[in-house]
C-alpha cells in the first residue's frame, strides 16, 4: 500500500539522506546546488541559518512557494518564499533533516535531499503544471463515487483528523493576504502574480462557520443565490470558503461521517487519497476530491469539486497547508494559499487566488484584532492569542 517511511528505510540498512537522494534522483523533480548570489554562512559556520532560493525552470524566482523542511518522519518547519523567491529556516534545523519538498498551487511538487556539505545555500528548481479539472464538464447527475469505503484509507484520514485540533468552532481568526480574482478562461485556472502583502484582510468568527457546518449537515455544500451582472440577474449558488477560513472542515468528524475514502496513490513520503460523499440526495450539493496526506500524517494539500443540480458551475477549489505546530491543543488547520473557481459562461471561470500571511486565533466567538504590519512573519503557521 506504500506506507514506507523513511525510518522503516534505514531499518533496512539504508540512511534516511541517501533514500531522499535516491528517490529525488531517480524522479527528476527538482535539482538543488549552493546559490552564489544569496547571503552565504561562512565555512567555519555551518549551523546558521538554511538559505535557499526556489526558481522556475526559465530561472525566474517563484513567490509564495511552500518550503518544508523534513525529519526522517515529521516536517520540521515550513517557509513561504518572498518575492526574490528566497526562504530561510533557523540555526540548528539542519541538524535533523534529511530533505526539501517544495510545492506551489501551478507548479510540480519537488522532494529534494538535504546535503549537509551545501548547507550555506539550495537552488531548487520546480517545474510548470497546469491545475486540472478532472470531470469539469461532467454533468453532476454523473456517477462518480466509488461504492465501498476503503477501510485503511478512512483509518488513514482519521489519524489525519486526529493530528488537528477540532476546537476552531470555538475560536476567531482573521490574516493578512494577499488576493485577486479574475476571469480566465477554462484550462487558465492557476496562481496569479501578486504584489507584496496589501492591507487586505480575512477573517471569521465561530458562529459562520458553524453556520456552514450546520447547512452542509442539513443541505449539502452550496447555497442557492441569485446574482446580478451586466447582463441580468440569474441563479447561481455560494459556497463554503474550504480554501480559506473554513478549510479545518477537512479534518471535521462531520467530513468524515459524509464521505468515503479510498487509496490513489502512495509514495515513500505519504498518501493521496480520495474521497466522495457517501450516501447523498441527487438534489443535495455535494463534494468529490482528494487529499494529499504527509508521512507524518499532516495535511500538505487538499483540492475538491461541488457537485450541484442546475446551474451546475463546475466549482471547486484547492488549498496549501503549513507543518503542524507544535501545541497540539492549538493545531488548527489553515492553508498558506488557496485557490476557488467557479464557471460563468461556457468557456470562461471566475477565480480567486489568496495567499495568506499567517492566521492569528483567538478564543471566543468575535473576529480577532490583528496587529499592526510592520513586516510578514517569517512563519505560515498559526499564532494562538488567548481573550
């Protein structure tokens, strides 16, 4: 089934380095060699600080990638990329990794070894691919769910749940961003440039989001709406921000009640699997998709599409999420970038790309405060701030 670790590996008389170097190599993802042109560590002070730099396969920088730094079985700790493409990870890191994996909504996942004679600098280079949208033009009156629950893939998703805290139906939270929406046409759907963080905001209190929860218990996963444009006003519908504020509903005892779950694909690294609502009304909404599941069993992406009656839009979305902080009691699930679209024509999307600096929590049920911006944190996870 693919569940090999790379512990289990160097049980079996290979290091953790080398099967990363191997597995890297033999794929062809990504190519890492020191970076001249970055601040290097000097030669005698190899402890300092993990710089790097992650292009494209032209050499232009890639923004807002996410970099994970990997232990033989956890990740370590994650950056988002500045605007020059670079990260960095702190003084002493480096001492348990043994790789890289990169990924960025548009672009190629790429696993890279940690070499320990080149820790002064990495060029990580990921590669181009366009997002898919499998079944897009499939009517939703389709079958496309699997029958049966995969037993071991549902464990699998309840270890997953069990990583997160389950109490962000209790608490506020609200980030920075950076965001832009637009209308592209079908195949185009993908990140987008972005300037620096804007003053842009995003926030939610317990109370919506239980207000969601409670509808997709009830109804499904999208309202009924009616929308008005240049040309008319017409019937649509409105749907839960999975890529945002709302995407913890993933690891939600609810999520998993409403869906089965099978195996897609497995690697030395983790899981992708699958899900599908499980028993479900024809005129309910409801959502397909996968997940992407870490070997330490954290979620690194999900992505997913809502199936609606007339209009049906083709909507759906997807969502980057950082390492699993280190309280468990305040391990909410939050992505660093996330991707919704959704058709308004026959060959066009609307879509809306957002790209959040770091999520603040606060407990209660009011949006918190943030604080002033003077620079981004150097960190995609969430800060707990108690009432």
């Amino acid at each position: 089934m693919g569940e090999f670790t790379f512990a289990q590996e160097r049980a079996n008389g290979m290091t953790s380095a080398s099967i990363f170097r191997s597995w890297a190599t033999l794929i062809g993802f990504a190519l890492a060699v020191p970076v001249a042109s970055l601040p290097l560590v000097g030669p005698d002070d190899l402890s300092g600080q993990l710089q790097g730099v992650v292009v494209d396969p032209e050499g232009a920088p890639v923004e807002g990638a996410t970099v994970e730094l990997w232990g033989e079985t956890r990740r370590l700790s994650a950056r988002l990329t500045n605007a020059a493409g670079e990260f960095s990870f702190p003084e002493g890191l480096g001492n348990d990794a043994v790789g890289f994996y990169v990924g960025r909504l548009g672009f190629k996942s790429a696993q890279v070894p940690y070499e320990s004679a080149a820790r002064s600098g990495f060029r990580i280079t990921i590669e181009t691919q366009a997002i898919a949208l499998s079944g897009f033009l499939v009517e939703a009156s389709e079958e496309l769910c699997f029958e049966e629950d995969d037993r071991e893939a549902k464990r699998l998703w309840a270890s997953l749940a069990d990583r997160y805290s389950q109490a962000i139906d209790t608490v506020g939270v609200a980030t920075y961003l950076a965001s832009a929406e637009l209308v592209v046409p079908i195949g185009a759907v993908g990140p987008v440039e972005l300037p620096e963080f804007s003053p842009g905001q995003r926030g939610s209190n317990s109370l919506l989001r239980f207000s969601w929860r409670r509808h997709i218990e009830r109804s499904g996963y999208a309202r009924r709406v009616r929308r008005t444009d240049l040309t008319g006003s017409y019937d649509s519908w409105t749907y839960p921000p999975l890529d945002a504020d709302f995407s913890g509903h993933f690891v939600d005892p609810l999520f998993g009640e409403l869906h089965r779950f099978r195996f897609e694909d497995a690697d030395d690294n983790g899981w992708t699997v699958g899900f599908c609502a499980r028993d479900r009304n024809e005129e309910d909404p409801w959502l397909t998709g996968r997940l992407r599941i870490a070997a330490d069993t954290t979620l690194q992406w999900a992505e997913w599409m809502f199936r609606t009656a007339e209009p049906y839009e083709g909507a759906g979305g997807r969502a980057v999420f950082p390492e699993v902080v280190s309280d468990p009691e305040h391990t909410f699930l939050l992505p660093t970038e996330g991707l919704f679209y959704r058709r308004t024509g026959e060959e066009e999307l609307v879509q809306r790309y957002q790209r959040f600096e770091g999520w603040i929590v606060a407990e209660g049920d009011s949006v918190p405060f943030l604080p002033l911006r003077n620079s981004p944190p150097d960190t995609a996870g969430t800060r707990l701030r108690p009432r």
